[in-house]
C-alpha cells in the first residue's frame, strides 16, 4: 500500500478557480463571496487546470485515491476529501468541516436486477451517510471553504438557505459540526415534521415565512445580498465539487472500471451536472478512457428536463411543478439546467419520466428484495425497467442506480403506500400488518394460508 500522506495544502489557487460557464473569461477565487457571473449572470464552475494534475499518472492517482479509502486519517477518511487534489486542494487541514461523508456502499442488487432482467445490476446508497441524503457530499465543501474564508478574514458571519428537506439538513448539520450559525427559510405550514426536524435537532436558526418555496427563495437571496450571510443554494457551485466524487467512487470501487449506465433522479439539475463533471475529470486525466451513459429520471408531475429533452434542447422548458411524492425533486425551473444538457449529450445520455403510481410502484417492489427506498430512487427504478422493456438497456449492461435519500426519511411514503392511501397510486405490493387474536391456532392458520404449504 502506497504512503497515505501527501498533504499538500499548497496554494494552488491560480490552478483552482471559479469560472463562468458560459465562456467568459475572469477567474474568480473560490473563497470570495460569489455565485454567478458578474459580467453576464451564468452560473459559475470551479475549474481544475489539467496540467499541474497530469504530474501524477493515471496509475498514481489511483494508487493514491485507493490507499486512502475508508482510513481515519485526517481528512483522507472522507470519501469527499481523499480526493482533494480533485475538489478543493487550497484548503487547510484544519478548515476541513468534514465527517467522513462518502465511501458509500456500492452493492449488487443481484434479487430485483435478475427480476427486471438485468443482472449486472447495481445500487450506490448514498442516502447512508449522516443526514441521509447525498446532500452531504456538497455541504463538506461548502461549509469547509465558508470555514476558511472566516478563520481568513472574511465578512461572512453565517450561511443561510432555502429548502424544505435535504439541503437544508445536510447545511444545519455541517454548519452546526463547524460551529458556524445556519439560517434555514422555510414557507410556514407547508413543510412536515420530518422535514423540520434536521435543522431544528442541529440548532439551526429555522424562519418559517409566510409564503411558498419560490418566496422563500427571493427572501434568502435578499438577506445574501450583503456579503454577511453565505448562500448555500444550488448555484452555489462548490457543492458540486462535492458531489462529483460520487462517480469516481462508483468507478473505484468497480476496481477503476466504467459501468454501461448509470441512473439518477433529477430536479434542480446539479446531481447530475456533478456526476458528469467527475467522470470528464477522470477522462481527461487518462484514468478511464469511457463516459457510462447517464440516464436523468423526473417525476412526470415535474418533468421540464424531460420536456426539453423530448424537443432537442431546443429550448429550456420551466413549469409550475404539480405536487409528487418524490418531493426533493419537485423542481419546474431547474438552476443547473445548461450543466445537465451537457452531462446528457456528452454522455449520450436520456431523459425518461415516471408516474406516481409507476414511481410508488418501483420501490415497493425494490424494498421486496431487501431495500428500503425514498421515492426519488423510486423514480429512478422505474425509469430502469422503462428502459430496460423498451431494450435500450440491454441484458448484459452494468447497471448503477443512485440511491439519493435513505428510506428512513420518507416514512409517510412508506405507511401511505401499504395502508394504500396514496394519491394516483394503486398499491400492488401493499403489505399490511395483519391483527389476529392471541389464539395459536388462529396464528397458525394464518401463517399456512401466507405460506400456501
Ligand atoms: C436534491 C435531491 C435530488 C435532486 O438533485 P438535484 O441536484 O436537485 O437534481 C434527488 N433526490 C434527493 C433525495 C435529493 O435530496
Ligand atoms: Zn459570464
């Protein structure tokens, strides 16, 4: 095993910028206080120079990348932050806000891949990590960057964003890990228990205004105007340069191998704009030599990429999103719209859509072969078999589903379906626990008939 050190927080500034993503030409530091483009308004990227990474050799970042999975050395234990010289290499040691997000488990859903017909089939759980959404694989980077701005100087005093579910939980914990304060706006009465409590449990500041998300959101923006208060919100491009590691690990943990396809769900656009950027960073530094194929999936209740897909992306389609179980992704305006089409036609990517009854559906039927799936994923599942019927995913494909959330999370989705009280859903595979009296041969009648001996 090759030597785990190699800390080198050097300042490799001018090699790690933020850039527009429409072409124009500044570079911005990423421990400035910015967000868009200020010549044109685009969303900004952080862009890694190639030539100072190609010092090392395909073969000596994997060796690197592989002796530091899943050890407790400080920051490497991360699967965010082992990857540093990839995410954001000018941070110091001590400003890493990190617990050891990543390193996920990739696993082969051997039962339910055999029953739709694809037995290469794979699940990355990334719902397993501390707030249980991948959610998580951004916010390290962007409370660790916001640490270092502070412990530098800066004006920030806190970060701040909108959200009803997993962004704002994976900020409420980093921030509160940090000891930095967190503002969560949420629109009052419209948010569940299970949605506030994260933030809540962390001590975050939780505004509940008297609107809707959309309001919610012109608010945050306003108070972030001043520089004071760090926005987190999804065109904060820093949280994708946590989210991009997710491909690379999938590709690790294949043993540097690039599966067929790859699918996700999709509503602001980000996850998979994150995934695309991993996977061209491992290109062009000659460690794989193939893009998989990526596959966004929408709930048909929030469809625009899907709608734009169908006309070419011709033109960005936007909508009011109508209300889906699959509630993280319940997006009509998507931030990271232009990143996704180049994810989707670099990769000669597709766009499916699924029904709530069809979403519902899928992961009931995941969790019959031992899963315990969110309705995203569920999103995702059926989009597979979509594809998998229609033969665009072939048989012999090697098959990554993103896991986005723990099922946990989304209890209600859970106990709806098998009371079958779910809006649009026929609950096929309910599974109600039956009430007997506490009389053995009633029992045992019971049990005789389920196991039909
Ligand atoms: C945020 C989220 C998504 C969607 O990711 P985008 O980057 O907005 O496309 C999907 N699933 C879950 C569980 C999420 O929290
Ligand atoms: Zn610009």
């Amino acid at each position: 095993m090759s030597s785990v050190v190699e800390s080198k927080p050097e300042t490799d500034q001018q090699n790690v910028y933020f850039r527009c993503i429409a072409g124009c030409t500044a570079k911005h530091s990423i421990f400035d206080v910015i967000y868009t483009c200020p010549s044109c308004g685009s969303l900004l990227e952080v862009h890694h120079e190639r030539e100072p990474l190609k010092r090392k050799n395909a073969y000596q970042w994997q060796q690197l990348f592989d002796s530091r999975a899943s050890t407790s050395i400080w920051p490497y234990g991360s699967g965010v932050w082992g990857l540093r010289e990839w995410v954001i290499p000018s941070l110091a040691d001590e400003n890493v806000v990190s617990m050891f997000e990543g390193n996920t488990n990739l696993f082969w859903a051997e039962r339910l891949g055999k029953q739709l017909g694809i037995p290469d089939l794979w699940i990355k759980l990334c719902g397993n990590s501390h707030t249980g959404s991948f959610k998580d694989l951004g916010m390290t980077v962007l409370v660790s960057v916001v640490k270092q701005m502070m412990a530098r100087g800066s004006s920030v005093q806190a970060v701040a964003c909108a959200s009803t579910g997993d962004t704002s939980a994976a900020l409420a914990a980093y921030a509160a890990y940090a000891g930095i304060p967190a503002i969560i706006f949420l629109p009052a009465g419209k948010v569940s228990t299970a949605q506030l409590i994260q933030p809540v449990a962390n001590g975050a500041h939780v505004l509940a205004l008297d609107t809707d998300f959309d309001g919610c959101m012109k608010i945050v923006q306003e108070v972030t105007k001043d520089n004071s208060i760090y926005l987190a919100n999804s065109m904060n491009s820093l949280r994708i340069e946590g989210q991009k590691t997710v491909g690379i690990e999938i590709v690790r943990q294949f043993e540097w191998e690039v599966p067929d396809w790859i699918v996700i769900p999709v509503g602001n656009l980000g996850n998979i704009s994150a995934l695309h950027k991993g996977f061209q960073l491992m290109i062009d530094l000659g460690l794989i030599n193939r893009m998989p194929r990526l596959v966004a999936a929408q709930a048909a209740k929030a469809n625009p990429f899907y709608e734009s897909f169908k006309n070419g992306f011709k033109e960005k389609i936007t909508m009011t999103a109508q209300d889906t179980l699959a509630n993280a992704i319940r997006i009509g305006d998507p931030v990271s719209y232009d990143k996704a089409v180049k994810a989707i036609v670099e990769s000669d990517g597709i766009v499916e859509q699924a029904t709530e009854n069809e979403l519902a559906a899928a992961a009931a039927h995941a969790d019959l072969t031992g899963m315990f799936t969110c309705p995203h994923t569920g999103v995702a599942l059926a989009v597979l078999s979509k594809l998998v019927k229609k033969g665009v995913i072939k048989s012999s494909d090697k098959t990554v589903v993103i896991s986005t959330a723990h099922g946990l999370k989304f209890t209600d989705f859970k106990v709806g379906y098998h009371e079958s009280t779910l809006a649009d859903v026929t609950s096929e595979y309910a599974n109600p626990a039956v009430h007997l009296p506490a009389n053995a041969d009633a029992v045992k009648a019971e049990i005789e008939k389920r196991l039909k001996r």
